[in-house]
C-alpha cells in the first residue's frame, strides 16, 4: 500500500520547524493541502508559501491555548470541513537539571509535549470523523523508552505520550481513526543544536544525529502501512528496548554510554562550527542564527 497524498487535507503543528516544515513540504508535494500550525505566525505562514502547489495555510497558535487551538481548527473546518492526517509535532525540551530549574518551565514542558498533543488530538476528533481515512501521527521520541537522566522531563513527557498514543491507537482503530506514533532519536535541528550549544543532554550523541528526511521518510511509512509504531533507527530502537529490561543496571551502564556521547556531541559542536551554525565564544558555544 502506497498512501495518496493527493487532495489530502493534513494539519501539522510545529509545522514552521525543522521536522515539521520537512514534513509540509514532502506531503504537498504529493499534492496535499497543508495547514502549517506554529507559535511564531510569520514562520507559518513563510513555510505555508513556500510550499509546492497551491491551497496551504500558514496558522500562528499557541497549542496551550485551548481556545487557540479551537479556533485553529475552525479555520480548517471552514474552508475544508474534515481533517485527512493529523500530525502532532510540537515539542520541546531544556538543558536545565531537574534540581535547579524553576516548577513554572517543569509544568511548561509537561503541558506542551504530553497534554497539547492530547487535547489537539481530541478536539480534532470530529474533523477526523468526517474524512473517509482518518489518520493521527504523533512525534514521540526514543526518550519515550529509554530515560534521559539529563533531561527527565522531556523523558517523563515522552514516556506518557508514546503510553497515550498507545492507547489512543488502540481505541480509535475500531472507530474509523488510525493513529500511530514515530519515534526518532536526536535530530538535527535547532532544537538539537541549542541543547548541544547548552550542554544538555549528552546521551542523545551516541551516533551522528539524523536528518528531517530520515523522520520524514518513517512518517510516510507509518502513512503507507499503519501500525502503532514506527523507529526511525529500528536498530536503535532495538537496543533501548533490550537496555530496559533490566532497569537495575541503568546506574552502571549509564557512566558507559554518557562517555561515549560526550564525544559525540563534540564531533556534533565541530561540525555545526564548520557548517556556520554554531561558534565558540570564550569557554562556551553559541549558536549562529541561519539568515
């Protein structure tokens, strides 16, 4: 089975970001008609123009707003009247340690990477009812497996959302909606990039970071043969799962596979220094903001 994007109304939020506007752009040209949701309006509506074809949307919309997002999703309802695939693909994350980040930026995260997918998702639910084949993606993460001691958060977040969507994809399959969750390890993008630059979190850099296209490319496949989960790196994926179940010896695997990320993530600052994405100054990294 080889999904047709042609006609296809698809909404994806964060659509103006790396992942996102890689996705708008390989669903459009298929030929769908994109609603690209983001915080930042003038990226939205910047990504939605450039997008190949013709009937493309650019929103601004704060996904914690409920009543924004309502209003988000009227739009669609006024000048399509269904929702074909909806791509949850908001999220985000901080280098910020647990014992000394503020309990305002905890809720913050928890609430844009695990309850704005959730609520999105519900709200939805009768726009996806009135296309003939239904589908919700949902950007999840390896973290959602495998615990991320230098950002829990971002782990506590991703662990119930690939648990919800789980669920959400067992209940909605007898009723018309399929929904299935991707789950890439690091990629790079300027999230990515900023945690590097912030020293965050150095598990993440066990191997060269993969590209948009790559998560991309699962997406499709999920949209192609729909199950509940797809691995960007089945072989990473693998390995998580055999590491966790055996949970009590996190502790002494851990300083192993911390090593080798730190050296990964500093192949990762060399090579965005060459790429002119990020510099040093003095004893630190900074990103250099793309033109």
């Amino acid at each position: 089975m080889t999904y047709d994007f042609r006609d296809k109304v698809i909404v994806v939020t964060g659509g103006a970001g790396g992942i996102g506007s890689a996705m708008c752009h390989r669903f459009a040209s298929g030929g769908a008609r994109l609603f690209v949701v983001d915080i930042d309006d003038v990226r939205a509506e910047r990504t939605a123009a450039g997008l190949p074809g013709d009937g493309h949307v650019g929103l601004g919309c704060d996904l914690l707003d409920r009543a924004a997002v309502q209003g988000a999703l009227d739009s669609v309802a006024a000048l399509y009247g269904r929702i074909d695939v909806l791509v949850n693909n908001v999220g985000m994350t901080s280098a910020e340690r647990f014992d000394v980040r503020s309990v305002e930026s905890i809720e913050r995260e928890i609430d844009l990477n695990l309850l704005s997918p959730l609520v999105t998702t519900r709200l939805a639910v009768p726009l996806l009812r009135a296309s003939g084949d239904a589908r919700v993606v949902t950007t999840v993460s390896l973290g959602g497996i495998f615990p991320l001691g230098e950002t829990p958060i971002y782990t506590a977040s991703k662990f119930g959302l690939r648990g919800a969507m789980l669920a959400i994809g067992l209940d909605l399959w007898g009723k018309g909606i399929r929904a299935g969750s991707v789950l890439p390890s690091a990629t790079d993008t300027r999230m990515l990039r900023q945690e590097a630059v912030d020293g965050g979190n150095s598990m993440q850099f066990q191997d060269q970071p993969q590209q948009p296209a790559d998560v991309v490319r699962a997406v499709v496949s999920l949209l192609d043969r729909p199950r509940l989960e797809s691995y960007v790196r089945p072989g990473e994926s693998r390995l998580v799962r055999v590491a966790m179940l055996a949970p009590n010896l996190l502790p002494k695997l851990f300083p192993l596979f911390r090593k080798r990320g730190e050296r990964g993530m500093a192949r990762y600052l060399e090579d965005l220094r060459r790429r002119g994405l990020a510099r040093r100054a003095g004893d630190r990294w900074e990103l250099v903001e793309e033109a």
